[in-house]
C-alpha cells in the first residue's frame, strides 16, 4: 500500500484557509477541517501542528466524539495567543477592545470625546484613541499583531479617505487611513512585518462580524441593515467577502426615497431613509423634535411594548419606511437573508407582523422573493466588525505572526 505524502507547499497553502475556519467555528475537530478543506488527515496534521506552533490554536489530544468512526482532536483558539486592537470611533467618543481569535472580544472601554470640540483636527482625535489604545495593551501580556478602526463614514477603497463625515466634523476627504496608521505607530504601536493598521465604515464591519459570528452565519447573500445616531446603513457579504464596490462606497442606502413627502433630508430632498427610518424618526412620529435625547427612543419602544397606542403608532409608522427601504434592496440585491441591527431590531420586535408584511407587499416578487429578517446577535457588532478588520492579514497568512 503507498502512503500518500504531505505537498509542503500545499500544507502551506492551507494555513490561511484552515485558520478562517477555525476562527468562524465551522471547523471545531481535525476530521471537520479534513473534509472542509478537502485534503489528507497527514496534510491536516501539518497545519495544526504549524498553527498550533504560532499560538494561534491549540489541539487538544483528547479525541471528540463518542459516536461510530474514528474519534477526532478538538481544535481550539489559543487563549493565551495573540490578540487585535479593535476600535470604534462615534460622533461623541470611541470604544476599544482586545480581540482574540474566534470573535472573543475583551472588556470594552468605552471614552468620551466631550472635551474635545467638534471640528478637532482628526489628527488629535486619532490620536487620543491610539494613547488610550496603547494602554490597553500595556495592561495585556499577550502580544497585539493587529489593529481596526470601524469609524462612521464611508471610507474609500484604497486611498481610505473619509467622504462624508460632517457627523464628526471632519473635512470631506480627509486620510483617515493614513492618520489611523500615522497616531498607533507614533504611540509607540508595532506590529508584524506585513500587517498594517486598517480602517473601514462601521456598517460594513458590522456585517462581517454578523455573517462569521452572528445571525448572518450560513448566509451566502447577507444584507445588513442598521442605523447610527444619524442615518441609515447598509452592507452587503456575498460568499463571506464584504462587497464594497469598485471604491468602497457601495450599499449606501440611505439616500433611497421611502417617502417623496416626508421629512427634509440633509442631501436636499425629502423622505430618504436616512431620516424616515433611523431613531430621529421615531422621536419625530411620536411627537418630539427630532434632536430629542436619543434615551427617548428606549422609552418609546417600552411604552409600545407597554401597549401606549400613540407609541405604537410611532413604531408602525417608522417600520412601514423601513419596510420600503428594504424592499427596493431586496429587488436589487436579492439577498437570502437580511440582519437588523440594534434599533431596527426593536423596530422588528414591536412590529413582529408588520415590517414583514410590509417587505413583502412592496417587494416586486412578493412574498415569493421575501427573505428572512433576524435581529442582529452580536453585542458590539461594529467593534467585533474592526476586530475581523485586524485579523484580516493574519487570516490570509497565519505565518506573519512568526517572531522573527
């Protein structure tokens, strides 16, 4: 009988795809991965054992399983091994968090910009994050080989420049990339050979956070659907790689006209999903100015669970627009699944039957092209978005955290 041999080269080849699914759980044995990957049980061996040697995973030797066949080794993110910076810049602060393989996110830390004007030089505002970051690390033994931003504007592909983000004061255009990269490393951040720190739009990581760890696994067409203090996101995954169009600037559907005689738009026009879907909506449907404390949206979607009728009718109101909205991107987009973040999951949970419906009678193939709506699962999606951000090198090549 001939022993089929390990391809060096292959088992090489390997490292990344094999390390992506065991940090997305759909490899949890070696005979998983063996089948996922398509290859030899000697060729899985090797690349354990070389992922294993970068302490990116541990394999424990006890076998899994107690059914029919072979017993197979548990495979397992080493909880000692490296770790991610991921951030989070908002309009009023910024939230950081060490993240390990597998989506584990550390404590966040959550800081305010308040003492900071808003039309701060991103420069000093970057870099206030990047001193906190550095003491964050300072406190951890394990070793950072990465760090994200997840910031709240559209940032361009590969200039990473910010296009719009009049929602922190910054000047249309400015390198947000090259800033990000420029504060870390003068803080005194260094990371592996190869790997750069890495800036995106927070929806988009929010999505790719969900499709690997939340309610958007299993999907191959994945729209993500969530809303910040001001505006309305979107994103899509297809086959678990953001789609972010030819310059980074695809899935901005906030400016879809959901109602041609609704509120006024700061684009110009009246009635795009940014302002009839988003929370300002709902304080307006209910009542209140628009620039009414954002903690009023909680008391409205209680009062509505509550069975307050006017609040109700607020939620009904806001869920019929959203409908709209995702209707016209499902025509476009077809999706076999659509993720709502925080708000529009409460949108969801108070209007269980309506935002559906709504969907499925705006949508042109009805209720035969409808898709499912699921609320997102992640905490901090956007956060465990920049954390999947940091690791993205890293996944590609699991060697770059080899300690030269």
């Amino acid at each position: 009988m001939t022993q089929t041999q390990t391809s060096p080269e292959r088992g090489r080849a390997a490292l990344g795809p094999a390390l992506e699914l065991i940090h997305t759980g759909a490899a949890p044995t070696r005979s998983a991965l063996t089948g996922a990957l398509g290859v030899t049980r000697t060729t899985v061996g090797a690349v354990t054992g070389e992922l294993e040697a970068l302490r990116l995973i541990t394999v424990d030797a006890r076998p899994a399983g107690a059914g029919r066949g072979r017993p197979s080794h548990r495979l397992e993110i080493d909880p000692h091994g490296p770790v991610v910076l991921a951030a989070q810049l908002h309009t009023d602060g910024f939230t950081l968090a060490l993240a390990g393989l597998g989506g584990r996110l550390g404590q966040p830390l959550d800081l305010p910009l308040a003492r900071l004007p808003k039309d701060t030089d991103p420069r000093v505002v970057l870099r206030t994050i990047a001193d906190e970051a550095m003491r964050l690390l300072a406190a951890s033994p394990r070793r950072c080989v990465g760090a994200g931003l997840a910031a709240p504007t559209p940032v361009t592909e590969p200039e990473r420049l910010a296009v719009i983000s009049a929602c922190l004061g910054w000047p249309t255009g400015t390198p947000i990339g090259e800033l990000w990269q420029e504060v870390l490393h003068d803080a005194g951040l260094r990371l592996p050979d190869g790997v750069a720190p890495a800036v995106a739009n927070d929806a988009n990581l929010a999505a790719l956070a969900e499709h690997r760890h939340g309610a958007g696994r299993g999907a191959r067409h994945l729209l993500y659907v969530t809303a910040g203090h001001e505006g309305v996101g979107g994103a899509l995954v297809v086959d678990g790689r953001l789609h972010t169009g030819s310059t980074g600037l695809a899935l901005e559907i906030g400016q879809l006209t959901v109602d041609p005689e609704g509120l006024q738009c700061r684009c110009g026009r009246r009635g795009c999903l940014d302002v009839e879907a988003g929370p300002p909506a709902l304080l307006t449907a209910y009542g209140l100015p628009k620039d009414a404390p954002l903690t009023e949206v909680d008391t409205i979607l209680a009062a509505a669970r509550a069975g307050d009728r006017a609040a109700q009718a607020a939620v009904d109101h806001v869920a019929v627009r959203l409908g709209h909205g995702i209707a016209a991107v499902v025509d476009i987009l077809n999706p076999d699944r659509v993720v709502l973040g925080p708000f529009h999951s409460a949108l969801l949970a108070g209007a269980p039957e309506l935002l559906p419906e709504t969907v499925a009678g705006r949508a042109h193939w009805g209720r035969f092209g409808c898709v499912p709506l699921r609320a997102a699962e992640l905490p901090a999606p956007e956060l465990a978005g920049a954390a999947e951000l940091a690791w993205a090198p890293i996944l590609a090549d699991p060697q770059l955290v080899a300690v030269v």
